[in-house]
C-alpha cells in the first residue's frame, strides 16, 4: 500500500527513528500507526538483547534541581560511543528524562515511570533499536537539603550535587563552587563520620608497614600514623579539603564565610 510522506514523518517524530526504517515498519504494518510503532519497538527490544554485553562506558551526565532549591537529582545516560553521546537528539532526550526523574527517589521507580506513553525503560530500549547502540542508565542519584546546588563538568562527563544547611544570600554561587569542588576532587565522604571504618582500618595498616620499612621504631607508629590519618581526611574528604579557588582555606571554611551555613551532603556521578 502506498505510505505517505507525512506518515513517515510522524512515526519518524514519535519515535526517531530513521525515515527508512519508518516507511518499513509502516509498510509492514500496513499503513496502521500504532502497529508501526509496536513493530520499531520490538526491533529495539531485539537490538537490545544483541547488545546485551557491549560497553556502555559514554554518554551524558546531568544534574537538575527542583524550582524550590530543595531536591536534586543526577541521570547518566549511558551510550557506547561518544559520537552518540554529543548527538543533540539523544542530549534532548537525556535532558527530558533528567527532568522526570526530579519526581523519583529511586531507580526502579523512575524506569517504572510514565514517559511519552510507555515506560522509560521501554523507551531506552526503544532508543536502542532506533540508535543502534545499548542505552542505558549508568547513574541515578538523589539529594534533598535546605538547599541543593548542581553542577555539570563541560563535556556531560561529570555532575554533581551539594546540600547546604540553609539558603543563604549567596547560596547559589557558594553550592555550585562546592559542587566545582566535588568535580574536580571526587572527595570520598563528607567528614571523617562518613569514612567507612574499613577504609581507616586499611590506610593504618599501608601506613605502619610503609613505616616499618622506613626503619621506624615500631614505639612511634601510632603517633606518626595519626598524622598520617589526620592528612588522609585532609586530602579525601569533602569539608576537609583544600578548598580548590583558595587553597588557603578549607571548604568548610570557605562555606562558613559565606553565612551562617555548613555542607550536609554531596553526590557526584562520573562516566567511568
């Protein structure tokens, strides 16, 4: 039966997916709409599953805050290439589905979630059939605080998220500089709390031995690993650290000029 170009053109917008593959499926489908869709849906299911073990290690990062400064949220959406990562058509879609996901704490939530009439993880792997490459979702945080800042490192490789205590008149500017900070130094946790007890058990022991081979009385080790712990939370963790656009301060210090604020949470996720 004969396709119209129309035709074509609307399948082509509701799904984007190529003009040939559109007229195909519209063909098969003979002429129905909705059928078409079904059929460019099943092929993406097939895609899917033949790129089931390809590595999706490209894509964009992006952060977005709510109107109320109250609640972030960080989607990676991850590709095989970066070819299709800076394609303005999958950055429009990561940035619409970064968009519903401020309405959803949890991962299993937002793929279960409505988007253009189907699930969003039915249109990732829709977007894998029509793109030809595994789509996924690489990262999914969520922040909420008094006050939540974003930032996005140039390229859609990074972003991140930080809470302040309170809104402050420049709580803009000083929640994306922290957030700045969270980029560039991928502090490990918040404070020495947030340090898991392992991790310190593990730096002791590295320290101790490295110190024994030093030739260092094994009297002194405990005081000279305490200075050695003292400068790992230095160096790994967020309030502790130089702060990166004054490195005569620290972040909490820089923070607390600002106004009567302290940080209270952070997320950041990177494409690996």
């Amino acid at each position: 039966m004969k396709i119209t170009a129309s035709e074509v053109n609307k399948l082509r917008q509701s799904t984007g997916a190529g003009m040939m593959d559109c007229k195909k499926a519209l063909v098969e489908a003979e002429g129905d709409f909705d059928k078409a869709v079904e059929n460019l849906r099943k092929k993406g299911q097939k895609v899917a599953a033949n790129r089931a073990d390809r590595d999706s290690s490209e894509g964009a990062v992006l952060a977005k805050v709510n109107e109320e400064k109250t609640a972030g949220v960080i989607v990676s959406l991850n590709c095989e290439t970066d070819f299709v990562a800076k394609n303005d058509s999958y950055l429009k879609l990561a940035n619409a589905l970064t968009d519903l996901a401020l309405h959803f704490e949890t991962l299993e939530d937002f793929l279960a979630a409505d988007f253009e009439g189907i699930t969003v993880a039915e249109k990732l792997t829709e977007q894998t059939g029509v793109i030809g490459e595994k789509i996924e979702i690489g990262g999914f945080k969520t922040l909420k605080a008094p006050f939540v800042g974003s930032y996005i490192h140039a390229g859609n490789k990074i972003a991140t998220l930080v809470g302040l205590s309170g809104s402050i008149n420049d709580a803009e500017e000083v929640s994306k500089n922290v957030a700045m900070q969270v980029a560039a130094m991928n502090p490990i946790a918040l404070n020495e709390e947030g340090v898991d007890a392992t991790v310190i058990e593990k730096e002791i022991e590295i320290a101790k031995e490295q110190l024994r081979q030093e030739g260092k009385p094994e009297a002194m080790l405990d005081n000279i690993v305490k200075g050695k712990i003292n400068r790992f939370y230095k160096d790994n963790t967020l309030v502790n650290q130089d702060y990166i656009k004054d490195n005569k301060v620290s972040v909490a210090a820089y923070v607390k000029s600002a106004g009567d604020v302290i940080v209270t949470g952070f997320e950041r996720v990177a494409l690996v």
